[in-house]
C-alpha cells in the first residue's frame, strides 16, 4: 500500500485547482424589469428599455420585436422578474420566444416563460395597460447596452 508523501499531496491539490479553473462558470440568476410599448394593425411592432442587475451590478437593455399576423391596439407593459442559466451578462442579448405556457393575460396581469438561444430563461409577470389584440406571440430582442 502506497503512503501520499507531502509532495505527491501539493501536486494532486494543484493539479485539482487548475482543473476545476477549466470548467465553465457556475450558471447564475439575475433580477430583470421591462418596460415594453407595442402598436400594431395587421403588422405589430414593439420597443422598450429594460434594467438587469447581475451579480450586483446593472446593465441596461433595449428591447425590440416586430410581429405580422392578426395584431390590432397598442399597449404598454411593465414586467419584472428574473433570468435565470445566466453565465455573463451577454447572455441576456438574443431572440426571445415563449416556453410552456407561454403568455397569459388576466385582468390586465400578465406572466411568461420566455428562453433565447443561449439557454436563458425569462419569468416574468407585470401588467399591461392599453388594448392588444394578437393572434401571434412573436419573438423579442433583447439587446445588452453598451
């Protein structure tokens, strides 16, 4: 049976810190709000501006979407609540679409699970104000401010 020696140890803990320094960082969640506008009649379009606060710090976003089908009214919406499978703040930035069950609006509360490509995860809920109408919950752009 072979005893570790004080060499062989220092060498196995280096080795293990060094390797574990390769691996991806640990995903995170961060807090997000959203204010988004939406117009439309027949073609819809929507704008906003939004805040991430990732590991303490905030990053401004910008929120665009374009939509075509049976869209009519304009509305305003203000949404809060968090991305989560966050490893940078760049991952916030890409195309969002519905997950699960998607959007639900009840007395002018809303909710949605929205994901991009780089596997975030958007829970949101809020309240719209205004009058929407949208056969179509299109995708949404979320762009990290520079």
């Amino acid at each position: 049976m072979k005893t570790m020696t004080r060499r062989g140890l220092i060498i196995s803990g280096a080795a293990l810190a060094s390797g574990s320094m390769l691996l991806p960082a640990e995903a995170a969640t961060g807090q997000i709000s959203l204010h988004i506008v939406s117009a439309g009649f027949i073609f819809g379009a929507s704008g906003g501006s939004g805040v991430l606060v990732f590991q303490g710090k905030q990053y401004p976003l910008s929120i665009g979407g374009i939509s075509a089908g049976a869209t009519i009214g304009a509305s305003g919406t203000d949404l809060v609540g968090t991305a989560s499978h966050l490893r940078t703040p760049a991952d916030i930035s890409g195309v969002y679409s519905a997950i699960g069950a998607g959007l639900a609006v009840a007395g002018g509360r809303s909710a949605a699970q929205l994901s991009n490509a780089n596997g975030v995860v958007l829970r949101l809920r809020g309240r719209q104000v205004g009058f929407m109408f949208s056969l179509d919950l299109s995708g949404m752009v979320i762009s990290l401010q520079g």
